[in-house]
C-alpha cells in the first residue's frame, strides 16, 4: 500500500541520534516498563488460552503512515474490538502527511495520553525499527501492520503484513495469463524508496522470467501512487506515448490501478489490466470485464488480529514465541468468476491466522 500494502511516499529519514535537536522521544509517565520477549513467560507456544481475560487496561492506537483508502477497515476494527474485547480504548490517529518524523510526533502524544499498545504501519520502512524498539524499551506492545521493516530484522514485537512480494507476483501472472502468455508488460507501483516497492517489482519480474521470453517489461513505473491525479497523468502519458505497444497493465499499488482501469475503458485500448485492492470502480470493472482480475489484500483482517494479539501482549497473558514474527496476512486473484464471493477467503484466511497465533506464534501461561 502500498504506502501499502501499500508502499510509504516521500519518506523522511527518522532522526534519532543522541543529541540531536529534533530526536523524537516517545515517552510516557503511565509506561508499565513489563520485560517482555520470549523468558517473560514461562510457558511453551500454544500453552495456555489465548482468548483474552481482562482488557480492561489496554489502550491500543493504530496508526496508519498517512492518510490512504487502505486503511479505513482499520477504523472498523477497531470499533468492533474495544466492545468484543472489552479493551480500555481504541483510536485511530494518523498525520496529515506521509512524514515519519511527524508520525513518531504523534505516537508519542498518544503514549502521553495513556494508550499503551501500538499498531502502527510505518511511513520510513528503513527507519521505523528505531520507533519499535524505543516503544517496547517502554514495555509497550508493539505491531507493525500492513508493512513490514526494510533488511532482514523486525524490532517490533511481530509484523503483520501482506507478503507484497508475492502478491505482486500473482497479479502479474494473472496478467500475462489474461495476456494470452505473450506481449509487452508495463508495472505501474509506489514509491522507489519504499522497500515494499522493491519487493513489489521483484515479483513482476519474477513472473516476467518464467515467460522465458514470451513477455518483455516494457518499463516500470514509479512514485505515482501519491494521489489519483498524479496517476491519472502518469497513466495518461504512458498510454499516449506507448499505448499500441503494450498488451497487459498490471499495477501494484492503489492510486495506479483506479486510474489504469478508468484510462483503458475510456481510451478503448485493449491492454490488459490487472488491478490491486477492492475499490468499488474496480471491482465495478472487473464485472464487466474492463478489468481482467485484481489482487486484494487483507487490511481488515491485519486489523482485527493485530488488536487482539496487541491486547494479549500488553494484557501480560501472552508472550511471543519468537518476538519479531513476520507472518503473511494473505492475498486473493479476484476475477470475474468470483468476484460476488471473493471476501469469504478473506473471512477464512483471518480465522486461521488466529489459529497460527494461538497454535505456534504465541506462548500464553
């Protein structure tokens, strides 16, 4: 997202050295300062109940990296949490900007104003390791959700997120499939700073390779996933300029694949489109067939189980097993033939990872 799945845009570099004048301290007088990680409990992965007891005293805040259409199942979640988990508080904050000192700015507000457990998709994926392990050295419980740190380590207590990678592989598979296996392929993604981005066009490529040939990548778009008028452009230009060249459009972030799918039907070109996400016009498209599949992703779920692992943490009921987990959320192809039905392997993919948690990834005495 992307932003997601998304993708971050315009990412800042977190500043936090000893020292320097705009070091962001996330502190709080109400911290619990709980030792936490995998000898805070002494109980086996799976032991113990994972249904929470008592969520009286656990203030989960999610917050997103900027404003995005990714996120507002979050919201929902979060309203349905607090009342079946009975959990003290659940707020959904995000900053205006896609600004990793100003999201670290408004994390620590919201630690000052008691909230003690965060899910939080981070704007800087190089960065926000600093963030995490400045929160849990506060005994906070920490989440990344929807996107996980860039390199090889997580410092937040697990991340929940899409497996982009792979998700992009899958759209662009469904694309040279709609393609016929053959033609030329253009990628339109987020931010080139973003470490999902990268991820994201490595799955491209990896489809594009097994082709042996068969399909070339034309060119690879990106950093216009900021707003849809920027990939109404971007989209605009490229058709102008390469439109009878290209065979398959497949996007891998939001803003991208909205503008895609409404440029292809008004344009009447006979590219291919694969999309990313469930927004109404592009699910509209691939009803009628304008849009030949799109690849959703799971936000609600990374939402729902997020607050309920975050609530055990923060609760001292469960430990991780192995702090620092990255765990797939789950990715669905969505064409035409199963559009009407598509969110029950959604429905189901969530279920089990409550399992996956409760069976192998949590230690609960």
């Amino acid at each position: 997202m992307f932003r997601h799945n998304i993708a971050a845009s315009a990412a800042v570099t977190l500043v936090l050295l000893a020292g320097a004048s705009e070091g962001c301290t996330i502190k709080s007088s109400d911290a619990p300062g709980r030792a936490r990680g995998p000898g805070a409990a002494a109980s086996r992965a799976g032991s113990g109940s994972p249904e929470l007891t008592d969520g009286s005293k656990v203030k989960v805040a999610l917050v997103p990296g900027g404003a995005h259409p990714y996120f507002t199942p979050w919201k929902k979640a979060g309203v349905q949490a607090k009342e079946e988990l009975g959990l003290g508080g659940v707020t959904f904050d995000e900053t205006a900007e896609w600004d990793q000192q100003k999201q670290n700015n408004l994390v620590s507000t919201l630690a000052a104003r008691g909230f003690n457990a965060f899910g939080l998709f981070g704007v800087s994926p190089t960065d926000i390791n600093t963030t995490f392990a400045d929160l849990k050295s506060q005994g906070f419980a920490v989440a990344s959700l929807g996107s996980c740190p860039a390199g090889k380590k997580n410092e937040a207590d697990f991340c929940l997120s899409t497996d982009v990678e792979l998700a992009a592989y899958k759209a662009a598979k469904a694309t040279i499939e709609a393609m016929g296996g053959k033609g030329s392929l253009v990628h339109l993604t987020g931010a080139n700073v973003d470490a999902n981005t990268q991820r994201r066009v490595r799955g491209v490529q990896k489809a594009v390779a097994e082709t042996g040939g068969k399909v070339k990548l034309l060119q690879t778009i990106t950093d216009i996933d900021k707003d849809l008028q920027t990939a109404q452009k971007a989209v605009s230009d490229l058709l102008a300029a390469k439109g009878s060249k290209i065979q398959g459009i497949v996007s891998t972030a939001y803003n991208p694949a909205v503008a895609a799918a409404d440029a292809v039907r008004e344009s009447g070109s006979k590219a291919k489109v694969v999309a990313i996400d469930d927004d109404a016009k592009i699910l509209s498209s691939v009803r009628n067939g304008s849009v030949s599949a799109t690849v959703v992703q799971n936000p609600l779920g990374q939402a729902e189980i997020g607050i309920w692992v975050l609530a055990l943490l923060e609760s001292g009921q469960c430990t991780m097993a192995k702090p620092g987990v990255i765990v797939d959320s789950g990715s669905f192809v969505v064409t035409k033939d199963n559009v009407t039905g598509y969110d029950a392997l959604r429905r189901k993919k969530t279920a089990d990872l409550k399992k996956q948690f409760a069976d192998s990834i949590l230690s609960c005495g």
